[in-house]
C-alpha cells in the first residue's frame, strides 16, 4: 500500500513537471514566430517607405499591395496574441508590446493611402486605438517612448521609438484627431 502512494505520488509529480516542460516550449515558440512576423512587418513598412521616398508620385495599386501584406502579417500576429490571452499561466507583456506595435505600423500604412481611400483614415484609427489599449497596462515606460526592437526608415532618418515616428510625420496629430471625430460621431447619437 506505501508503494502505491508514492507511486502515485511520483506520477502526480512528474506528470506535472512533464506538462509543464511540453507547455513551454510551445509559448516559447510562439513567442518566437510573433517577434519573427514583427520583424517582416517592419520590414515591409521600411520597403513601403523606401519606395515612396524613391518616388514620392507613386501610388495606387502598389501601396495597396504593400497595405494588403502588412494587414496579412498584422492578421498573424493578432491571431498569435488571441492563442496567448486564451493559454492560461502566461505574461502578456511582451505580446501586447508586439501586437500594438504592428498595429501602430499597420495604421500607419492606412494613412499612406487616406487620401485615395478615405477609409484609411477609420482604418488607421481603429488600428491605433487598439495599439493603445493593448499598451495601455504598462507599469514602465509608455510603449511610444520605449526604444523599437527593429530599425525603421523613412527616406534617410532612422527611428528607434514610435514616437518620435509619429511626431516627424505629422501621423500623430491624424491619430489624435480620430479620438476627436470618433467622440463627435458618439455625442452625436446622444442628443
């Protein structure tokens, strides 16, 4: 009878430990794919800028295929992101980090082509919202002001945080303001 208790015990245990041990490497490797597809993001988003730096007059078709990739990889990550917040026992921290930032990336293209579409720009706003409520639970640093894990160009200057992305493109007065035409559309349906 003592034999039997601890080997039930010893199965309790090790059994735990081995579910354990499968568990993480899982996370560990979807962890991984989601930094992989951040990079191709900003990889994309750095072709997109480099094209329109080349030559500022070209739009149409070939932003929309750059948008369509973007919104593809965007799309992956975020499905990466629903398979942690769903997997109990793991820290989000790094996952909100990378699924708003390639949000932030994707709203950004969505500016790129406002003008031709004007739904970019509800597009883009969404995206942006978004980005900042997944960022929003930060106890450090806020996410815009952090230093990005990837180079990022446009034209000749490199950024190292979305910031100051935002700020020398004038991005982030068009973000701010979709908060001002959203809460207008909102007021509107209260009167």
């Amino acid at each position: 009878m003592n034999l039997a208790k601890w080997l039930l015990l010893i199965v309790v245990f090790f059994g735990g430990a081995f579910e354990t041990l499968v568990a993480q490497p899982i996370e560990m490797k979807l962890e991984e794919q989601m930094v992989s597809l951040e990079r191709d993001v900003v990889r994309i988003y750095n072709e997109l800028q480099k094209f329109l730096f080349e030559d500022p007059g070209r739009r149409g078709n070939e932003l929309r295929a750059f948008e369509s990739l973007i919104t593809i990889y965007v799309d992956k990550i975020l499905n990466l992101y629903d398979t942690f917040w769903r997997m109990e026992g793991t820290t989000l921290e790094t996952q909100q980090n990378i699924a708003a930032r390639c949000l932030l990336f994707r709203a950004l293209t969505y500016l790129e082509r406002a003008k031709e579409n004007p739904g970019n720009y509800g597009k883009a706003c969404e995206d942006y919202k978004k980005a900042l409520h997944l960022s929003q639970n930060r106890s450090k640093e806020p996410l815009l002001s952090t230093k990005l894990p990837h180079e990022v160009w446009v034209g000749n200057k490199l950024y190292s945080r979305l910031a100051d992305l935002l700020d020398s493109r004038e991005k982030n007065f068009q973000m701010i303001d979709c908060f001002r035409i959203t809460n207008k559309l909102s007021n509107l349906g209260k009167d």
